[in-house]
C-alpha cells in the first residue's frame, strides 16, 4: 500500500528566524542587528507570523522590550532546536566531497605567523589535499589556555607541553628590513646610519632592536623616531609601506625578500629566535589528516631552507 504523501503546512521561514531571534534577545533591535536587516523587518515578520498562526499573540510589548507569552514561550521551544537542526545539516552538506563528509582539519597557530607564512601557501595544500578542510584559528595563547581542543597548533619551541607531540616546522633568525624606496632615500652604508631613521618596534619583544644593536656594536645609538606596534604583522606591514626599518622574522619575510618588496640592510648581522614547531595532541597523534598536514608543513619550510 502507498502511502499517501503529507503537505506540511509551514509557517514562512524568514518570519520564524525572526521570531525565534527576537524571542532569544528580548528584543527587536537586537534581533535586526543580528539578521542584518532593520527593526521594521523584524517587527512585519513577527506580524506574518502571528496572523499566520492566529491567536494567540506570541509577545506582550514592555517598554523598549519584547516578553514572550506562554504560547510563544511553547513555540520557541520548538523553533529553537527545528533551526539548530536545520543549521546542522547546512553544514554538513557543506563539508560533503562527493557524497564522502570531508575530513575537518582544527588547527590553531599564531596570528603573524598565519599571515605572513602560512595562508599563502594555503592554496598550495587546498589543491593537494582538496578532501581535507583546514579550519584554521589564530592565537597566542600558551596551549594549556586555548578555549577548545584543536588537531595541530603551531607555536614556538621547540618545547614540552604534557599531553602534546612536537614535530619542527622551521627556524628563523631576525635582522633588520626596510623598503627599497626608504634605502633609495636615506641609504643604510652602515649600522650608525640607522640613526637617522626611523626604528619599527613590537610590544611583545621590547628588547628586539636594542639586542642587535648590541650584536651590531651599536648598542648605544638613537634612532631618529620610533614607532611601536602590538602585532608583528603590523610592524612588517609598516617596513613595506616606507614607515621605518623594522627586525623582521626571515622566514616570514622570505616572500617579500624574494619578490624585491623588502631588503636587507644588513644580512650578516642577525639574532637567533625560537623555530616553528607543530604540537599534536597525543590522543589525536594517530589520526592521518594530521599527520599529512605537519608533514606538508615540514616540507615547505624544508623548502625554505
């Protein structure tokens, strides 16, 4: 026997998100916000809503909030979690590669070193790897801080973290970088012209440049200016925009080096600093997709060697 197919009779979707946002905030300005659309939308569709369902209402107005009543209480209790579900499946079908879920790849590493390494050669490991999807997150929280557990996080090391796997990514050492066009300005013959520019600085490492000028034999030179960032990114971005010299990491700056759009002054001079290493979870050392992605991440900064 066929059974007979079931017409569901559902109320207007976008009238329900609204609903059920403005139901979660207590608020139509606060629901609009988090739509992106106006109070007015949120209020019309709450309206559609209502005359949709009837009675009975599903607010009581107070003031400059909204209350849900009991049968709009009861409503929200099952729109809330229909959503979640519906939200839920969006996402998987997203991660699908043909018809197979696609493996997800959680991995946490510095913002710096994120931009300036490695989200150029991101495309790179996209088109070897298409069936793994890296979810990258940045931060410089130490690994026992992070807010949620993740496959691979790249830090400094090498160190020993309980629980964690260490596997070496690359090493860098830091000299200083500036535009072609500030050297076609002020030429940098020597260490003691650096006193007529400007020095680029990062809060994180106060001592950076008064530690190579000590290697440099300079230790007591004044720079003309100085100008002082909170992210390393900030502080090269500022070198490629003709802002000052700045001590730049050479692996993250080996791009720009290669394609002239940053220069060292002094190549011979540099200070050693931490290497890049890979930290896997013990209870996640096992599982392939991280193991595939520490070893491309090894092998672009052999690469670089």
């Amino acid at each position: 026997m066929i059974t007979p197919f079931r017409i569901r009779r559902l109320p207007p979707l976008n009238a329900v998100r609204a609903f059920e946002a403005a139901a979660r905030h207590g608020s139509f300005k606060e629901a609009a916000s988090e739509l992106g659309v106006t109070h007015g939308a949120v209020s019309q569709q709450v309206q559609l809503l209502e005359d949709w369902l009837g009675a009975p209402a599903l607010f009581r107005r107070a003031a400059r909030r909204v209350v849900l009543t009991p049968a709009g209480a009861a409503l929200l209790a099952e729109f809330g979690p229909a959503l979640d579900r519906i939200a839920a499946a969006v996402q998987l079908h997203r991660e699908r590669r043909d018809d197979r879920p696609a493996v997800v790849l959680r991995v946490n590493a510095l913002a710096t070193f994120s931009l300036r390494w490695l989200l150029p050669r991101m495309p790179l490991f996209r088109a070897e790897h298409p069936d793994i999807e890296v979810r990258l997150a940045t931060s410089n929280d130490p690994l026992d801080a992070l807010p949620e557990p993740f496959d691979v996080v790249i830090r400094g090391g090498p160190d020993a973290f309980h629980g964690y796997t260490a596997r070496f990514v690359l090493s860098e050492q830091r000299l200083p970088v500036c535009s072609p066009a500030l050297l076609t300005q002020r030429p940098l013959a020597d260490v003691a012209d650096l006193a007529g520019h400007t020095l680029l600085h990062v809060t994180s490492m106060p001592r950076l440049w008064r530690d190579w000028l000590a290697e440099a034999g300079h230790a007591a030179l004044e720079p003309a200016a100085s100008l002082t960032f909170d992210h390393f990114y900030l502080t090269l971005q500022a070198a490629l925009d003709g802002l000052g010299v700045a001590m730049g990491p050479t692996a993250l700056i080996a791009d720009d080096l290669a394609a002239g759009r940053l220069v060292t002054p002094f190549p011979k001079i540099s200070l050693p600093a931490r290497s890049y290493f890979a930290y896997i979870p013990q209870a996640r050392r096992s599982a392939p997709h991280s193991a595939v992605f520490c070893d491309w991440l090894a092998q672009q900064g052999r690469q670089m060697g």
